[in-house]
C-alpha cells in the first residue's frame, strides 16, 4: 500500500459512530501520517487524550512499536522468529487507567478502521492490545518469552461457534510468576462462550470488544483474563502475564 495521509473516525474504545473529516489534531480521531508495507504512523486523539503511534517492521519477523503519550515514550519490540517480546519503558514508568484507555480504544480504531491485513497493522494491534490491557501500575514485566509448541491453548473452534469452558482467575494482583500457568487460581467458572452466545460473545477473544472475527486469537489464558476483569476490580496482573504471549503471538481463528 503506498504511503497516504488519511483522517479516520475514533472508536471510543469499542465502537465506530460516523464522523465527518478531521481537520485539526486537536479533534477526536484517528490520522495516518504513514501506511505502507512497511511502516504504520500517526495519531489517536480521544476523550482521554492523545498517543502517537509508529510501527516499523524493521526485518523479517521484526517489529518495532513505540507509543508516546503526555511526554513519556513506551513500546515493544516483537521478534517473531524467537517469539519474544522486549517491552521498552523508562525505569519508573507506570501505565494509568487513561493510558489503558486510549491505547485500548488505539487498537479497536486499527483493527476496525485500518484491518489487520498488513503485519505492521496486525502487530500494531496486538501490542497496542497487550499494553493496553496491562493492569494499572509499574510494568509486572520487561520481556515475554514464548513456547509457540506449548504457550498457549487456542479455542478457535468453540468462539467460532459456541461452547463451555473452565475459565480461571483470582484478581490477587500477585500471582505472576516466572513461567506460564504455575498461578493458584481461585475461581473457576464453567461458562458458555463464543461468537453466537447472547451473555458472554467477547469472553476468551485476546484483543477488545467483539469485531474482527476472521482475524482474531481467542485462547485460554486469555478467557481468564477476561473473566478476572469482569469479576475484579483489579488485580489481574497473573492474569495478563499468562496471557501475554498469546496477545503477541497466539495465531489467528478463522471464523
């Protein structure tokens, strides 16, 4: 795709509403100032503040994603060929509930209005998804390390349709650890899940809201994060470390 300048309508956090053109930085929306085969830039601004945006594959299988919100710089660097994820951030850095926010409703405005087709937009999507659904706090990490044999289990049949599955959490804030799935979970539910369920559509899908079904992850450990957000008020960060190779690499259901 050759290089454009584009306005696009925001989606607050979950949703698109029509909107005319953009026409200054100041208004709510979402500008593309790069889009190619290679790099993905611009600026989100919403409600709850603004945050600039540059995803560069800068070799085969690896991507450099820097955010920048109110003076502080922050990203990831994905290398898909070892499955690892090195998170950048200042030494004192501490994600707000605002910066979840409006990283939050980043990756819905990509996913929704820009697709996943391009690798920089996918990974974009992902990481924008992973910092933005890290709990409020100092980072619970610096690096992510994935087993892509056995990191995580894909439940691309039962979301593309509907079934039931054990969901675990706690909500304890204190249960990460260093390797995946050795938490003392302390809830179990047996829920009904997946695309074509009334109560629970959502539920295991590793990225915000509901769209983009034909180009999704949905795995376990993200249905517990799921699951520990919609029953906790905080404290889900076992949760979000379990989940957080799934988010970076768990591959897409084709539903």
């Amino acid at each position: 795709m050759r290089a454009q300048l584009t306005t696009l309508c925001l989606v607050l956090a979950f949703g698109c509403a029509a909107a005319g053109p953009t026409e200054t930085p100041n208004e709510l929306g979402l500008t593309l100032t790069t889009f190619d085969d290679g790099r993905l830039e611009g600026t989100l601004v919403t409600s709850a503040g603004a945050v600039d945006f540059t995803a560069i594959e800068v070799d085969d299988g690896l991507f450099d994603i820097e955010l920048q919100r109110e003076g502080r710089t922050f990203g990831s660097v994905v290398n898909w060929n070892d499955y690892e994820v090195d998170l950048q951030a200042a030494e004192d850095f501490a994600i707000t509930q605002d910066d979840r926010f409006v990283i939050t409703a980043l990756a819905s405005t990509i996913e929704e209005e820009v697709g996943k087709d391009s690798p920089v937009a996918d990974n974009l999507f992902r990481q924008a998804t992973l910092w933005g659904s890290h709990p409020a706090g100092e980072l619970i990490t610096r690096h992510i390390e994935a087993d892509p044999e056995r990191g995580w289990t894909t439940l691309c049949y039962a979301a593309c349709t509907s079934g039931y599955r054990n969901f675990y959490h706690s909500g304890t804030g204190n249960d990460h650890g260093h390797t995946h799935g050795s938490h003392s979970w302390s809830m179990r539910e047996y829920i009904k899940f997946g695309r074509y369920d009334s109560h629970n559509p959502c539920n295991s899908r590793c990225g915000p809201g509901c769209t983009g079904w034909y180009s999704s992850a949905w795995t376990q450990d993200c249905g517990n994060h799921d699951r520990c957000e919609h029953a906790h008020t905080g404290g889900c960060g076992g949760e979000w470390w379990s989940a957080s190779d799934d988010f970076s690499f768990a591959g897409n259901c084709r539903c």
